[in-house]
C-alpha cells in the first residue's frame, strides 16, 4: 500500500452519489489548504499521545499549527480513545489496538486504501473512531461512508480472529464538542460492501454513471466549474409562481431560502474566477482584471499637518460627528 488511493475511502461517499466525479477530478492538480495541513498536524499529535499512553515508542511531532486551542481539542479525541481503549481491555483479554491504521479494501475494489485515525476490536464489536477537527459543517457517524469503508476493511482483515456481530462507527468533532456514534451490523455491513460499494466503486472507476449534485460537491476538486452542479444551482433560481401579480409571505421564504444557497454557490465561483485572473493570469470574457484603489495613509499625520500649515494652508481639517457608541458614553443612553 502506498501512494495515492484512487478510490479513497474519504471521498467515498461523492464518488457513490456521483461516480464520474473520480475521473473528472483526475484532472485537476492537489489542493493543499491550511485547514488541511492543519488537520494533519492534529492528527500526528493525536497519534502520538495515544501511543505514548499506549506506551509505544514515539516522538512528539513539531508543528507551527499547535495553538492551545487545537491541542485542547486533540486532548478530547485522546481522552475518549482511552476511555474506549480501557473499556475493551475489561471486555476483552486480547484487544486489537490500531493507531492511525492502515486499511486496504484492494480485494473488493482496486485501488482502495485509507488510514483509520482509531481502531479498537475487542471480543464481538469493531469500533472505528475519526477525529475531525473541521468547526463549519457538522458530520454525522450514521451510514458514513469513509467510516464503514473503514470498518469493512477491519472486518475482513480481523474478523476471522474475533467473532465480531458489530461495527460501532464514532466521529469526534471536539472543537464543536459533537460525539456522534452508530452501531451496524456485521451482516449488514457485509451486504453493503457486495450489494452497495463495490458495484458503486466499479461505475466510478470506470467513469460510468451519472453525474449528482449534493453536498458531496463540498470537497470535489471539480465543484467551481462543474456543470452538473451549476445547473443544480440555477433550477433553484427558476421558481414558478402562481397569480396573482404580487407574491405571497410563503412565495417571499421560499425565495429566501433558496437565494442563500445560490449566493453561496456563486462567491465560490466569483473566488475561483478572481483566483485564477490573478495567480495565473487568466482572462474571462467580458472581465478585465481592475486594481483596486491602494489604501493611502499618511506615515505621520502631525508632521504633514506642521508641514501644510507652515506652507499656509489652513483649511486641512474635516468635522465629522462622533459614533454613537462613543456618543453614548459622553452623555449617557438617555440623551440620545
Ligand atoms: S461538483 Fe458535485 S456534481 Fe460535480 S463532479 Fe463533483 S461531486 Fe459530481
């Protein structure tokens, strides 16, 4: 195992509901955002602190990233590792341990590997812990997918040692303090390998199948330019209306709740199409690139206004009234 998973199990879940987005975003180069590098070293002191309870040889891992807010979050994720860790030493003479474990479905589906941040396996059950250290977006352990990618993999490479009935599926989002767990059936997972991802994989390594906008687009390297998504976007703009000529209070939430999703879509697209005009100087049609106006400040007010005045110019002051925070605190609320 090694390199670059082609069907990975952390976008598993856009490449089931959208199975030519794989090779659609084969074309585009890596993005490495300062979120993600930032996750990365999380992970690693995760990794490390748990070995290091585990009393394993390790190093500490050096990161500019490791503010005390990220370290306390890590904190959280490794003191529920080790309450899990603990309660399967209990049930358990013989407990599988796996740190940042490498998972290898590549008997199922070519070019399927991950690395699981968490594995404990005690008697009958698998549990599949994943740290996510994102504040924006909420996820769920209930039929996610990289984690039941993950669990399928445990269970084959496992399950002929332990006679496992269960797969407990954890996401830790410490930063947001959301514990999320759902518990799946070994049987059932099984059928959803046979019967759900691997035909599902092989349409998407195949570049078969149709493309499906959703909020899998999030991270799809594809999702500025997309035309599958963009046409999902502009349906939402195409409401029809009934008589009469003015629109009712029903008609107006309709419009608003529709009108965030498509702003949100187009600053992306407004983002990426500047992006591109300044990094890598690319021209659209009809837009030209303007500088904006430079923010001009004087070095030093007091030097210039001496100076102005020396030179006989008096008229260099503007009056303007005071805000009313500042208002407030000179004559108290009730004035105002
Ligand atoms: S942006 Fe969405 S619809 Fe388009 S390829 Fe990616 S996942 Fe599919």
């Amino acid at each position: 195992m090694g390199g670059h998973a082609r069907f990975s199990p952390s976008s598993g879940k856009r490449r089931l509901e959208c199975p030519p987005s794989l090779l659609l975003e084969e074309q585009f180069p890596d993005e490495e955002s300062p979120f993600a590098a930032e996750g990365s070293a999380g992970h690693a002191m995760a990794e490390y602190l748990i070995n290091k309870y585990l009393k394993k040889r390790t190093k500490r891992p050096v990161s500019d990233y490791y503010s005390d807010e990220l370290l306390e979050a890590v904190d959280d994720y490794v003191e529920y590792n080790i309450g899990q860790i603990e309660q399967a030493r209990k049930d358990c003479d013989d407990p599988f341990i796996g740190v940042e474990l490498k998972v290898s479905l590549a008997h199922r589906i070519r070019d399927c590997f991950g690395t699981a941040d968490m594995v404990v396996v005690d008697s009958h059950k698998i549990h599949i812990i994943d740290l996510k250290l994102g504040k924006g977006v909420v996820v769920d352990a209930e039929q996610n997918v990289q984690l039941m990618i993950y669990g399928l993999g445990v269970l084959d490479m496992l399950g002929f040692l332990y006679e496992i009935d269960t797969v407990e599926l954890t996401i830790v989002q410490p930063r947001i303090e959301h514990f999320s767990t759902w518990e799946i059936s070994a049987e059932e997972l099984l059928v959803w390998g046979k019967d759900v991802l691997e035909p599902g994989a092989a349409k998407a390594l195949a570049g078969e199948g149709e493309f499906k906008a959703g909020d899998h687009c999030r991270f799809c390297k594809a999702r500025f330019t997309c035309r599958a998504r963009a046409e999902e976007y502009l349906k939402l703009a195409q409401m029809e209306f009934a008589e009469p000529a003015l629109m009712s209070d029903e008609e107006i939430a309709e419009v608003l709740s529709k009108a965030d999703a498509l702003k949100k879509w187009a600053e992306e697209v407004y983002t990426y199409a500047q992006n591109e005009a300044v990094v890598n100087h690319k021209e659209w049609p009809g837009y030209k690139l303007v500088l904006g106006r430079s923010n001009r400040k004087y070095t030093d007010e007091d030097e210039v206004a001496e100076a102005a005045q020396k030179a006989g110019y008096t008229d260099i002051y503007k009056k303007s009234l005071i805000g009313i925070t500042e208002m407030e605190r000179l004559m108290g609320k009730k004035e105002i």
